[in-house]
C-alpha cells in the first residue's frame, strides 16, 4: 500500500493544536523513542498510527530530519493574519494592555496546553483598518478557534514579548539600582542587590530554557 503523506514544509503549515498535541507527548519517558517518533509522523503529516509501520525506515528517518530541520527556523513577529475568513492583529499597543489582560497572558504563556489562550489576549479580530494601522476588538477570553493559527507565527509573538518583557526588567532593574540604593541603608542596600542578582539568574535561566521549548 502506497500512502500519502502530507510533510509541512514551513512551520507556518504546522497548526497550534498539532504541536499542543505533540508537546504533550513528549515526556522524558518518551524522548528518543520509536513511539514518539511515529506519534510525531503521525501527528505532522496526517497519517493512521496503523500504517506508519508500512513506510520505509529510511523514509521515517528522513522526514524525521526534515521535520527538525523546520523547527530551527527563527520566526519572527507577524502583526496580521487571516483566519477562517477573519483577520486578526497583535494588539496594536503593549503599554495599553489591561492588568486582565496581562495576568491571563503571564499564566498561559507558561503552559502549552494554554498558548491558544495567550494568543487569545495578543492576536484579536481587527474590526478597523485605516492605512497601515488597525484597531482590534476588545478582549473577550479564550479564542479557541486560534488553536488553528499557524505555528509559525505564535512562535514568533511568543519570542518578540520574551524579549520586550526581558529588557523592561533589565530597564526597570538599572534604574532601581541607581535610584533606590540613595535612600537606604547598607543592609538594605545588601539585600536589594542580592535580590537583582536572583531576578537577573531567573531571567538568564529562562532565556537557556527558551531554546529547549521550541525544540
């Protein structure tokens, strides 16, 4: 039997609710495993679990490689896109995102199971464009038809708000070193210090871990 398969071969073929899928599977238990690997052909490629088995070893390993090869790829920041007939925009200004807003945002973005739930907050239905900009709706909760968003492209929002929360900490960190310091004791001074050094190797540990995720 000769099957079909349908190889991505841009991120952006790959939909959110596919890589949730996988990311759920793989555990440490299952990591390097003939059972990941054909969950992963499986899942990417649209076929039946049942006849992966008919395909050639050397045909598994090669989409195997290709498929690795499409998540190395740098994404980058997509402000707008269409969807099932709707066009979304990332919300046009950060600095007038809401405390709701930035609260769901913080928790989902933690948890692959919830990204559509972060992506939910960023990218909204534009409901007015005029010229280059937009203005989207207000945030209602959950999309869950977001779960369809290309992958590419959440990749891309989740890397550009890292980086944008990551160096307003440092800003806001610098400026407090500087500032704060003036007013208070030396074993205030100490343990502020002490308390920059813990959040500046929290965000240090967080950025090794970024490349892990994605892979």
């Amino acid at each position: 039997m000769k099957l079909n398969l349908q190889v991505p071969d841009h991120l952006k073929d790959i939909k959110l609710k596919q890589y949730q899928k996988f990311i759920k599977l793989s555990t440490k238990e299952n990591e390097g495993s003939a059972f990941l690997l054909h969950k992963m052909i499986e899942i990417f490629c649209d076929v039946n679990l049942k006849d992966i088995a008919t395909i050639k070893y050397a045909d598994v390993q090669k989409v195997s490689k290709h498929l690795n090869k499409i998540f190395e790829v740098k994404s980058k920041l997509k402000t707008r896109f269409k969807l099932n007939g709707i066009e979304y925009g990332f919300i046009p200004q950060l600095d007038d995102i809401t405390l709701g807003e930035y609260i769901d945002l913080d928790n989902y973005l933690s948890d692959w199971q919830n990204i559509h739930k972060a992506m939910s907050v960023l990218y909204r239905p534009i409901k007015h464009i005029k010229d280059n900009r937009y203005q989207i709706i207000n945030y209602k909760g959950t999309n869950d038809d977001l779960k369809d968003m290309p992958l590419d492209l959440v990749f891309g929002s989740i890397v550009f708000f890292w980086n944008l929360k990551n160096e307003l900490l440092k800003t806001t960190l610098s400026y407090l070193q500087k500032e704060i310091p003036k007013k208070l004791t030396f074993q205030q001074q100490e343990a502020f210090r002490q308390s920059g050094d813990s959040i500046n190797q929290s965000m240090e540990s967080l950025k090794a871990m970024l490349p892990s995720l994605m892979k």
